[in-house]
C-alpha cells in the first residue's frame, strides 16, 4: 500500500537538542546540508524524516508536523526503525519510538512510495476528515457573507476572501431575496474578480425576466452561483464575490459564501 505522500525539503539534515524518545528540535544544521528554515521548511506542514545515530546501530524513519515557532518536528508516526517496530511494511506494527542513547542526526527526506505515486501519476488523497496543511495541494478556505447589499443599477461587492499565492479554483453562491418592499427583477450577473467592484471576465446571468420577488425568502428567494474561476496568484491577494444588479423597487440583499481550493 502506498503511503500518504509528506512534504519535501532540499539537503536538509540537522543535529536535535537530544535523543531519546522525545521530538526532535532543532539545534544547528549538519555541515555541508541547510538547516529546515534555510531549506525553506512550512508551518504545520508533514514531513517525512530519518533519525540515526553515528554508528548507524539505532534508526527510526517516520512523519512529523514542524512548528517554525519552536523549531520542532514532531515524532508523530513512526513508520520503520531499526528494531522493527514501526507501522511499515514487515515492522510489528506498534508504532514505538527508538530510545536513542545518544542524540542522533535527522534527515527530511522521501520514501521509495512518495516518488512511486508522483512518477505513475497516482497521488493518494487522504483516508480521513482531516484538512490539508496552508500552502499544500488541497488546501481549502472559505468565508461567508450575510444581509449583503445589491444595490440596483450598480456593481458591487457581496464578499471577498483572501488568498495567499498559488493556484486556485474558486466559486461559491448567493441567495439573493427582497428586504423590504416588493420588486420586478429583471437580472443579476454574478462574477469573481480581484478588482473590487469591478466584473470579473466569467459571469454568470440569472434573467428574471421581470419577475415581481417578494419579501421573504420562500416567497421568491434565488440562487446565483458564479462560475468557478481559476485565479493564478504570485502573492497574496483578495477575490471579490461581485453582482451586478437590475430591479425595480425595494431593496435587494444576500447571504453565501466564498470557496477556494488549492489545486497544485
């Protein structure tokens, strides 16, 4: 089976505070490799690592979360290790940590299975409802709008997020129905931008073709939903859900949301 691919990190090796069972915290890079941070090493992000000692007697290969605060990647899987006890293929399966008796160096590094499942093109989504790290492949965010004004005649924002740089696809939907008053609907072009007030280049119409709404939601509520969008970012940058408005009368308002994900 093959394994949940971790992120990867460049010549990086470096000597922990200490051995034991403890995490591994960093204390200075091993000569001639980058330390995590020179190596450009996430926030929160999954690692797989090799932890041996000098004589190569104690090893343990396994996955960790790094913290850029503490300097700490953690020993939260232990995959395999010299004393056969990790969750791999052929260990025993219990996950225990090596004792290492003396402090050992650490290595960022990939399994066999990680480049396995990039080169055939097969990449292992995860097995549980857990959410992909910030700044990795799957990473998803939201934010939600409520009571947000579509003034008519105009082009206005309903909400916007904000997105770090990447490649992102990016939809979501608003409910639009009337606040007060009654109204003869004629359109409402919906669209993603990030320009404030100003129609993206993919709009989606809904044509109410002068329908009178009233003023409950179950009395003549609707769904817009913009198209999804790509939005290739070198930095952060924020997406504007906007709507261009066409009624008679009354006022014209909505709730919905805004949905990014990260797609490579």
């Amino acid at each position: 089976m093959v394994a949940s691919i971790a992120s990867f990190l460049d010549v990086c090796r470096f000597n922990p505070t200490t051995g034991g069972t403890t995490d591994w915290t960093f204390s200075s890079a091993v000569n001639g490799y980058q330390s995590p941070s020179s190596a450009g090493v996430v926030n929160s992000a999954t690692y797989r690592y090799r932890a041996e000692s000098a004589d190569l007697t104690q090893w343990e290969i396994g996955t960790g979360v790094y913290n850029t605060g503490t300097g700490v990647l953690t020993r939260a899987t232990v995959l395999y290790n010299s004393s056969a006890t990790g969750t791999g293929s052929g260990q025993s399966g219990a996950g225990t940590k090596i004792n290492f008796t003396l402090t050992p160096q650490v290595a960022i590094v990939a399994l066999r299975e990680d480049f396995l499942a990039l080169t055939t093109g097969q990449i292992p989504g995860t097995t549980t409802n857990d959410d992909a790290s910030a700044g990795n492949v799957g990473e998803y965010l939201t934010a939600s709008f409520s009571s947000a004004s579509a003034p008519t005649g105009s082009i206005s924002n309903l909400g916007s997020i904000s997105l770090t740089a990447g490649d992102w696809d990016v939809t979501g939907y608003a409910n639009f129905f009337q606040n007060t008053g009654t109204s003869t609907v004629a359109y409402m072009d919906v669209s993603l931008s990030t320009t404030s007030a100003v129609e993206g280049t993919a709009k989606t119409s809904f044509f109410a073709g002068n329908i009178t709404y009233f003023t409950t939601i179950n009395g003549g509520g609707f769904f817009v939903s913009p198209m999804v969008t790509r939005f290739s970012l070198s930095t952060t940058t924020t997406v504007f859900f906007v709507v261009h408005a066409s009624y008679s009368s009354g006022t014209v308002v909505a709730s919905g949301i805004i949905r990014a994900r990260r797609v490579r």
